[in-house]
C-alpha cells in the first residue's frame, strides 16, 4: 500500500478531486492530508474519512514526524503572503530527511517555462531547483511537476448546476470567456492569430495525479503534464453558441494591446497576475498554455473530459 500525503489539501477543489482519485484504488494507493495547526478540518474532510496529520509547515521537525509511513508527497499549498517557497522547501527537507522517494511541488497550472513570466508563479523556481539538485543527491529520488494548462471550470462560472460544474473552484475570476454573460475577450498572437489553450477540469487532474502514484519506480519526469483538450480560443466560443443557441458578444485584442495593459497593471493580484497569463496566452508557446500530454500516454486509462463534452454536461 503506497501512502501519499496531500500537503495543503483542505480544498473542496484540487484537493478533493486528488482523494477522491487516489480512493479509486483502495488497494494500492491511502490519502492523508497535512494540515495546519491553525486550520479547521472542513465537513467534507471528515465525511470522507480521510487522516489528517497536523502540522507545523515552518518547522521540519513537525513535518518529518507527521510523514511517517509516507511514499510520496504531493503538494497543493498556495500562499500568497511571501512564504510559498520557504514552506515548500522545508517540506522537501522533510521529505529527504525521511527517505520519501517522490516528491511533487505545487504546481498545477501553465507548462513549465510559463513560471519565469508570471510574478506569482516565479517561486516554483526555486523549488525545482531544489528537486533536481535533490534527485542528484539521493539515488532513487523522483519528483514531478503536474501541469494542466488552464482548469476547464473556469467555464462553469452562472452554469445552471454551478456548484458541479466549478468543482470546487473558488477563483471567480472570467479568464477569456464569461459563457452565463456570453461574451469573450480573446488574445490574439504576434501575428494576430487566434491562439490554442490546454485545459483540464479539475475531477480528472485527481484521476490523472491518483494514476501517477501507482506508475512503476523510475517513471516519474519533472515534467507530468495532462491535456484534457487543446483548443483554439475562438473554438471554444462556436461550441458555447452551439449548445446555448446564441452568439456570443467577441472582442479579439491585438497582442500589443494586452502586453501594454499587462505592464500598467499595478494590482498584483488578480488583475496582474491574470493580464500576466492573458499575455502567455497570448505567445502560444508550447510548455506555457499549450503543454504536452505527458501523462495522457503514460495513463492511457484515464479518459480526460474534453471542452464540449464539459460545455453540454453543465450548460445545455
């Protein structure tokens, strides 16, 4: 039995759908979770049965003690207050010091070469440099980073079972398509093309991460990441009109139009940091919004939800 402890999992979200996935195989794989002192256990939490192991996350002591019995570590913390990358980095000593043989950083999100350009993102740096240097050091230690694209529920936002649809998604924000307003603002490329976006909805992340813990030693690549579609901007509008009846209101903005804006923009969060992937977008750079389906062929027995199968099941 491989136990994975979820570091910062409390979420309805991202972690949730991890555990979820991770019960899909009752026996092979065990989900704990790490949680703060300071934090509550939600209800959901406790429904589930799920450990959770308490801890100090600035103390490494703390976290050696409560990963006892752990194979790999997956972490989903956020934190937006400077202590991001600290917090991760002890949990990777931790981890060593433990002799935990994989390890994967909070990442979730863009391709891998999209963290120098996105100001809140850029932590993830030092901590992969911390994972390679790590897997120099301690034969038999692997670490991956799971990358995504853009959560598929961000479409979900005034759909008709929202709370379904978002999946426990808690960020409001309408990135590209606002589909309960029908209206679209849609960066185009340099060249004023209508770029491409990789999208996954959340439930599958877990099924694909539950499916990496259970891939043989030696498999794991600093890059895992998983495609549940890759679709041009403007295709994601036709399928909305399709299955809503009605045009969508389209703004097409020039490339140099979002690169001036995003450079204005003083508020570091949300309205930086989304001018910031607006503009990633934007460059059609495969490794940023456009990523490999690493994990798609590795774990060809999960089936990844696909843009119109998501619009029809929540908005028809």
């Amino acid at each position: 039995m491989i136990t994975v402890a979820l570091a910062g999992s409390t979420s309805r979200g991202l972690g949730r759908a991890i555990l979820t996935a991770l019960a899909e195989y009752p026996t092979q794989l065990r989900g704990i979770v790490l949680s703060r002192h300071t934090s509550p256990t939600p209800r959901w939490l406790e429904d589930m049965g799920i450990e959770v192991r308490k801890v100090d996350y600035t103390s490494e002591d703390s976290l050696f003690a409560a990963l006892e019995g752990v194979h790999t570590v997956i972490s989903t913390l956020l934190a937006q207050d400077g202590t991001w990358t600290s917090t991760q980095l002890t949990l990777l000593r931790a981890s060593l010091r433990r002799g935990i043989p994989r390890f994967a950083p909070a990442e979730f999100g863009p391709g891998p070469l999209a963290a120098p350009h996105i100001d809140l993102l850029r932590p993830q740096r030092a901590v992969l440099d911390a994972c390679r240097a790590a897997a120099t050091q301690n034969p038999g230690f692997e670490y991956a980073g799971f990358h995504l694209g853009l959560f598929m529920n961000y479409l979900g936002y005034g759909a008709p079972d929202e709370e379904p649809a978002l999946n426990g998604l808690s960020d409001s924000w309408r990135f590209v398509w606002d589909v309960e307003g029908m209206r679209a603002r849609i960066p185009l490329t340099r060249e004023g093309r209508v770029p491409r976006l990789s999208m996954m909805e959340i439930g599958d992340v877990g099924r694909f991460v539950a499916a990496a813990c259970v891939l043989p030693a030696g498999t794991w690549r600093e890059d895992f990441s998983m495609e549940g579609a890759t679709v041009r901007l403007d295709e994601v509008v036709r399928i909305v009109e399709e299955v809503r009846g009605r045009k969508m209101e389209v703004v097409y903005r020039p490339y140099e139009m979002v690169c001036e804006e995003e450079e204005r923009e003083q508020v570091a969060y949300p309205d930086k940091f989304w001018g910031q992937l607006e503009r990633m977008v934007a460059r059609e750079r495969v490794g940023e919004g456009v990523v490999e389906p690493v994990l798609n062929e590795l774990c060809p027995q999960v089936r990844p939800m696909g843009v119109e199968e998501y619009v029809r099941k929540f908005w028809s």
